[in-house]
C-alpha cells in the first residue's frame, strides 16, 4: 500500500483543513508555541476557495 506524502498540498489539506482534523491541527500548531505560551484551545477553518 502506497501513502502520499504529507508534503503534498492535498495530503497536508486533507490532514489540517477540515473541520474533522481540527483536533490535530490545534495539537500541531501547540506544538510549535514556545514555552509559557497560552494554548490553542480554539481554531477557526476558513475555505479559502469559498
């Protein structure tokens, strides 16, 4: 079984731009804040295309 790449613009949409992978993306970008840093607790996903 083959994967695409999360590096691919629709492999990284599917895993960070939907309502159903919201948990994910919050974790991802709590991730990258530093330290003593207030959490993401909230995001909203906004259809650039819409």
């Amino acid at each position: 079984m083959k994967f695409i790449s999360p590096k691919t613009d629709f492999a990284f949409k599917k895993i960070f731009a939907s309502q159903e992978s919201k948990p994910i993306l919050i974790s991802f970008l709590n991730a990258l804040v530093y330290h003593n840093q207030p959490l993401i607790q909230d995001l909203e996903i906004i259809d650039p295309y819409q």
